[in-house]
C-alpha cells in the first residue's frame, strides 16, 4: 500500500543508525516512506497460540 499511497506514514518503536538493520528485514523501503515517528507507551501482547489434535 506505501507504493499506492499519496504520503506514507511509518510509526516505529526505536529509531536505530542507518545500516543497523538488515535489509532483508525491511517490509517497507524508506523511498516510499515520507514521514516518521516514534510512538510512545507501546503494550506488548503476547499471541496465543491455538493448536488442535489431529
């Protein structure tokens, strides 16, 4: 959606150095990202796993 969008807007928990994170791990380039921020007062929620017998 960031390639269709007008703006694209990216809220990030930590903001690093350039070059820290792997760039296999990015979902969004930063070409497409025109404004950032950095959220606050994140709650971490913990998934849960549902599994069946089979």
């Amino acid at each position: 959606m960031a390639m269709a969008g007008k703006i694209t807007i990216a809220e990030v928990e930590e903001l690093v150095p350039a070059g820290t994170l792997d760039p296999d791990a990015i979902h969004t380039p930063g070409i497409y990202v025109n404004r950032i921020f950095q959220g606050v007062n994140y709650e971490k929620r913990i998934e849960q796993r549902t599994t069946r017998t089979l």
